[in-house]
C-alpha cells in the first residue's frame, strides 16, 4: 500500500467535493471505531503511485469539543497519515485558517487546498498564493474542486510533501510569558518517550485540555519530580489567561498571514444596520418608536383584518348559520339538538368565526416584525425599563412570548437563573394579554368602538404591560428581594421577511386555529349549556337555570365595576377555564335575552361604553387560564404560588375594572 | 482578540455581531468563530431561549401563529466574570 493522506477541514470547505473528485468510486465508508461519525476511505492514483485518502470528518478545531474533532485529532495524531490536505474554504479564509494553524502547530505535513477560489473571485477576493504559501511555511494550491481544477497540482505537491522534511517555519508567538514556559515544558517533556508532537502537547497542557492533561498524568518519571509539580501547579493557576492568550495568538497569527496577502472589497464603514439600530435602539426614542410600531400593527389589523375581510367573512356565518337552523327545523330535530347546535355552537363558535380574518391579520404583522429582526431590538429597548424596575430585561422576552400564550411564557422563565427575577416573570406573565383573549376584545370593540379598534387594542396590551410593571416594582421591594443579574442581548442581523412564506401558510394556520379552537369552545359550551338548560322544566339561559343561579351567586361581586350580570359572571368564569371560552359562552349565554340577535347588538344593549371597558380591563387582568395555573403550579413547584397567581390577579383585575367604573361615573362617562 | 471581545462584552448591554465586526475591523464570521471560542472555553454561556413551543403550546388554537424565533442572550459566567475583575485590577 502506497502512502496516506488525510483531508481535513471545516464543514462547507468543499472537502467531500474533493474527495470524491480525488478518488472517483473508489471508496468505502464505514465507520470511525468507537464513535458514529463515518469513516470514508478512498484511493487515488498519481504518477504510478497510489494514494490512500481519508476523509476526516469536517472540523472548526481539533480539541474535544466534539466528536467529529476528536476523530479528526486522533488520526492526525496517532493514524500516521504521511500528509495532511487541509481544505480551505477560500471565501472565508480567517475562520478556516484557524485550523491550519493548531495543524502546523502538531507539526505534522500540511499543504493547503485553497479551494472556492472560483466563488472567492466572484466576491472580489484575490490572493497572493505565493506570500501566503510562504507565510504559513507550507504549500498553498488553489483548487476549485467542483470543477476539478487544481487537483494535479494538489497531488504533485502532496508527493513532494511526503517526500520532503517537515514543514518549513512559521512564527507564532504566544507572547513571551507563555512562550518561555513552552520551551521549559517541552524541555521537561522531552525527557519521557512520548509519541505524540511535544509541541502541540505543550500547547495542550497550557491550554488545559484533558486529553493533554491525563498524558502529563500517565507519565511517572514526570509525576516524580517535586520541580515539575511546582512548576505544572503554577501553570494551572494562570490557565484562563493562557487560554485567552494562546487562542488569540492563533488569530492574530492569523491576521498577519492574510494582511498583505488578501485583497477584498472594503465593507462599508458603517452599515443600515447600525444605523437602523442606532435610532431603533436609542435612549430616548426606542422606546416611542416601539409604541409607534405596536400602534400601527394594531390600526392595521383593524383596516385590514376587518374592513377588507371580516365584513364579508361575518356575513356568509350568519348566513351559514339561517341555512342550518331552518334545515334543524325542517327536520324537526328535537329541541335540545336545534339549541344546542344553534345558541350553544353556532351562536358561540359563530363569533369567533367572524374574528378570524383580525386575528390572522394582527399573527401575520407581529410574526412579519419577529422575522425581521425588531423584537429583539424592542426587547432591548425595554431592558432599560425592566431594569428600572428591578428586574433583568430578559424578563420581557418571556413576556413576548406571553403575548402568545402564558403557558409557553411562564415556561420560558426558565431560562432566568436567578429565582427572584423568575418569580416575578412568572408572577407578571398573565398581565400580558394572550392571543384567545383577542376575541374578547373584539366584541366590545365592535359593539362600542368599532372605528377605534386599533387605538382600544393598543391601549389594553399597554395597560397589560404597565400593571406587569408595577406589579413588578412591587414585587421585587416586597416579596422577593435581591440583585438584578446582568445579561447581555444578542441582536441579530435584519432579515427580510417572508411574507411569501406567512400567506402560504395562512390557510393551514385558519384551518388548524379552527379545529384547536373549536374543540376547546366546544368542551367548555357543551358543559355549560347542559348547566343552561337544567333543571328540566326551567327556561333555558334563565336566571333559573343552574347556570343561571350560580352566575347570579357570583354576579353581585361585579356590581361595582358596572357589569352585576349573571351572564357576564358566568362568561368570566367560563374564561378560568379556557379564554377562548368567554365570547363563545356569552354567545350562549345572551342568546336567551335576545333571541336569535348577534352578540354584538346583544351587548350593546347590556352594557355601555363604560362598563364595556371595565369589563375589557377585567378580561385583560383576571385570573388566567388553567393550563396557565397548572403551569405555573410546575415551574413554581408549588401550589402556594400558584394560587396566589391565580388570585391576586383576580383581585387586581376587579379592583382595576372598579376603579374605571367608578371614577369614570363620576367623571360623567356612561 | 478573545480579550478584547470579552471586555467589550463586559462593558455592553447588546450585542450586534455585525457592530463589533464593523467595530474591530474583522469578518464577521470571525467574531462568530471567537464567540464560539470563548463559549467553549467556558467564559461566555449562550441562552438561545426557549427555541420551541411544540410542548407546552400543546392545543393551543394560535400554536400553528405561534413564531419561534428565539432571542439569544449572552452571560459572562462566573469564569468570565472572574477573569475581566482580575483584568482590571
Ligand atoms: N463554487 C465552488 N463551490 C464548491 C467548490 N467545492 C465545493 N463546492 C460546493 O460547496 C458545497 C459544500 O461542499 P462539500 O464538499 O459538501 O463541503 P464539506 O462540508 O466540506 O464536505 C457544495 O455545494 C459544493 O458543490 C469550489 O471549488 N467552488
């Protein structure tokens, strides 16, 4: 068998590409004893000479932090391949060329296949392959291995490698401190027969990596000698430093081999990004310019959502809804069956329906911001205010998610370490409207402010966020005190948004919003509709009906904030179950005041404006979900909590909806 | 570079990988690679947020509008932490 050389590279480098243009069908894989990462073995025949080549797997380093790192390592270290190719992606030389430098610091045979110089060309990257090759002391050859250009040169200098001493010099200084105490340890090392590079051990012993650390274990004579041991305890005492140092010395390595020998175009100085995110992230103005952002998400979901297609959308339900109830009656389906399906479903779900079109709208504009990148840069705006407060400004990142659902936003507490500022997060997270409370909204909104949705929209999540903040404050000077932890935020790059990719999925996501909902809506109704009609003999949705007394039981409680009703009582409690209930059960509900009418006009003539917003900050405030409940009860493991969660909110929203109504009153509003 | 890098981010609130390249003057792949550096070398911990609402959205009827597009943050560990405190002193 001929001689051996190895492949290494980054992922992406082109290294399969060149493989198997080196060794055509001449290969097998199998497998890397020990690990899953596959082993490909193939040959290459040159001059008469037959090659075998081994691909590696692809590697940024070649430390233990993987396992693909720890193949490539040990079968350049122990496998005894007579050259190594590194495959070097030629667009992105720094980031590769970290690689060649921990190569030539094993000291093992290395020539470089600067490859994707074709793609380097087209972004205006040339360079001087000769001062580089000399730089780095070992052969650079530019290779375009898709189209197989380069690859006799790539074997000749590989047979003249194997052939040849070892690399030539390249100067890497670590800085003088490491460096003097790399010659003692090589010096020191050199004593035991060890069969790996005494550099590149040396290095490793610096930097503290296991696998260097157990050989320096395993050798006794070392081990025996009290100089060595002062000497080695010393080296650990400083092993951050060294590690920094070492790993900077690669880069800056680096950096002097590609300056001078690298041309590319300038990047602009300053980009639109930073721009972009000077103003967004501003001290002063991020934080208007989040509420302006919010605001016309919301105008437009009400321009868009409602005027251009709601209209039609409520009118085929209503229309949908006459069809089958005449057809119920024709057939002279039972009573229960005709009520049931008519109050209880198409009265309850029918309202949904006809919100659907605003609710995909206000998803599609709110993921369209998330896509691009702006929620990060909102979510840095409020750090500064969250701060304030005394909590750590990736509590708003759960509250994000809140906005969705609690349930996944109390979850995403999680990722806060410190338990005060977890506490809280999960205390504040219901305060954050979620997207089944929308419904809710929607109705008044429409029974009252209809050419002011958006604005009333706004207003509600504002409020939402300004009682989590000062529930927030109070929370962290009361009941859970201590330092805000420090973090820092990643801002990610801006993206175009895929608006292509939101419409696409807009009819799965109507279609599946539709089938969840409606079994949630479904469940809840069911029951209370059984509840509506019992005892037999009462009038059905009466005041009589079990529903009925139990809601007129609660009903005086709402008295204060304007809204006493059994059936608003009963709509919110149906909301403690599930809060896409609420509108659906009052849909039921009221379906006996008025028979047949729409909630909408129902409602108009039950509440006024004034009640209706109390009733909307209630709704927004109140206790939360079950499933939000039960969650927090897990992330907080404790029931105490959860129940505190689940009350104190239902006193802060009573409280609150008492509050508009009375000072409101007295204000003259109606 | 790692220092430098770890210092600024010592100092910072955000980060913007495409500010700190344009900053030192570096590719920005670069600046990736060493974050990448200083999260294995234990300075930096990466906080990719919750990547996924499969498991608690469950039945959720907004799941499917659910976007998950995680926002990262960045700790100095106590490694870190440790290291820039005795760099300035
Ligand atoms: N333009 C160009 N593309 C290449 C070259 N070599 C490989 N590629 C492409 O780069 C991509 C990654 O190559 P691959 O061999 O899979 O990379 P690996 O991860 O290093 O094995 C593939 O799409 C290749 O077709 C090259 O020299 N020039």
């Amino acid at each position: 068998m001929g001689n051996t050389i190895a492949l290494v590279g980054n992922p992406n480098s082109g290294k399969t590409t060149l493989f198997n243009a080196l060794t055509g069908s001449n290969q097998h894989v199998g497998n890397w004893p020990g690990v899953t990462v596959e082993r490909k073995e193939g040959e290459v025949r040159f001059r008469d000479k037959v090659y075998k080549v081994v691909d590696l797997p692809g590697t940024y380093s070649l430390g233990a932090f993987s396992e693909d790192e720890m193949v490539a390592r040990d079968y350049i270290l122990t496998g005894n391949p007579d050259v190594v190719i590194n495959v070097v992606d030629a667009t992105n030389l720094e980031r590769n060329l970290y690689l060649t430098t921990q190569l030539l610091e094993m000291g093992v045979k290395v020539i470089v296949a600067l490859n994707m110089v074709d793609e380097a060309e087209s972004k205006e990257i040339y360079f001087d392959v000769k001062a580089l090759s000399g730089r780095l002391g070992i052969p650079v050859i530019p290779t375009i291995a898709c189209r197989r250009q380069g690859l006799d040169d790539l074997l000749a200098a590989a047979s003249i490698k194997i052939d040849s001493a070892k690399n030539g010099q390249f100067a890497i200084s670590y800085g003088e401190s490491i460096d003097t105490k790399l010659i003692t340890l090589k010096s020191y090392l050199s004593k035991s027969e060890l069969a790996i590079p005494l550099n590149w051990l040396a290095i490793k012993v610096l930097e503290g990596e296991e696998y260097a650390l157990r050989i320096i274990k395993e050798q006794e004579a070392l081990q025996g000698s009290t100089d060595f041991r002062s000497f080695y305890e010393e080296l650990a005492v400083h092993r951050d430093e060294y590690q920094l140092d070492i790993v900077d010395a690669r880069y800056n390595f680096v950096n002097t081999i590609v300056k001078g020998t690298v041309s590319r175009p300038a990047e602009p100085k300053t980009t639109w990004t930073d721009k972009a995110d000077d103003i967004l992230t501003h001290k002063i103005w991020g934080l208007p310019i989040f509420a302006a952002i919010m605001l016309i998400v919301f105008q437009l979901t009400f321009a868009i959502g409602e005027d251009v297609l709601g209209e039609s959308m409520a009118e085929g339900i209503e229309a949908l809804g006459e069809i089958i109830k005449s057809g119920l009656v024709s057939i002279s389906a039972p009573w229960w069956v005709t009520g049931f399906v008519t109050e209880g479903i198409i009265a309850g779900l029918g309202e949904i329906i006809g919100f659907i079109p605003l609710i995909l709208v206000l998803y599609l504009l709110l993921g369209l911001l998330e896509d691009s990148g702006y929620m990060a840069r909102a979510a840095y705006v409020m750090d500064n205010i969250m701060r304030a407060v005394g909590l750590q400004g990736k509590t708003f990142i759960s509250m994000i998610v809140g906005f969705g659902c609690n349930v996944p936003g109390v979850m995403s507490t999680r990722t806060l370490e410190n338990r005060k500022d977890r506490m809280i997060a999960i205390l504040i997270n219901p305060f954050m409207s979620c997207g089944a409370k929308i419904p809710i909204y929607l109705v008044f909104i429409a029974a009252f402010f209809p050419k002011h949705g958006g604005l009333v929209l706004f207003s509600i999540y504002f409020l939402g966020i300004l009682m989590a903040l000062i529930m927030a404050k109070i929370f962290s000077k009361t009941l859970f005190t201590g330092e805000v932890s420090h973090f820092i935020m990643e801002l990610p790059p801006y993206r175009k948004p895929t608006l292509r990719n939101v419409i696409r999925n807009m009819w799965d996501n109507v279609s599946e919003f539709l089938v969840r909902a409606g079994t949630i809506i479904l469940t809840v109704v069911s029951a209370l509709w059984i509840l509506a009609v019992l005892p037999v003999g009462v009038e059905a949705y009466g005041p009589e009906s079990i529903l009925g007394r139990v809601g007129s039981l609660i009903a005086p409680i709402f008295k204060p904030a304007g809204f006493g009703t059994w059936q608003a009582a009963v709509g919110l409690f149906s909301g403690i179950a599930a809060k896409e209930a609420v509108v659906a059960t009052l849909g039921m509900v009221y379906a006996g005041v008025s028979e047949g009418a729409e909630l909408v006009s129902t409602i108009r003539s039950v509440f006024t404006p004034l009640t209706a917003v109390a009733f909307m900050v209630m709704t927004l405030l109140y206790t939360p979900c079950a499933a939000t409940i039960a969650m927090i009860k897990k992330e907080t493991g404790s029931v105490k909590w959860a129940t505190f969660a689940a009350t104190y909110t239902f006193a802060l929203g009573w409280l609150m909806a008492v509050l508009v109504f009375q000072i409101g009153s007295l204000l003259g509003f109606a | 570079m790692l220092k430098e890098l770890l210092v600024e981010i010592g100092r910072a609130d955000y980060i913007s990988k495409y500010m700190l390249a344009s900053k030192m003057n570096q590719p920005l792949g670069l600046i990736e690679d060493v974050f990448t550096q200083l999260i294995r070398l234990g300075f930096l911990e990466e906080d990719e947020g919750l990547s996924t609402c499969d498991l608690p959205c469950g039945r959720c009827p907004y799941a499917s509008m659910c976007n998950t597009n995680p926002i990262k943050t960045i700790n100095l560990t106590k490694k870190g932490q440790d290291y820039l405190t005795s760099l300035l002193n």
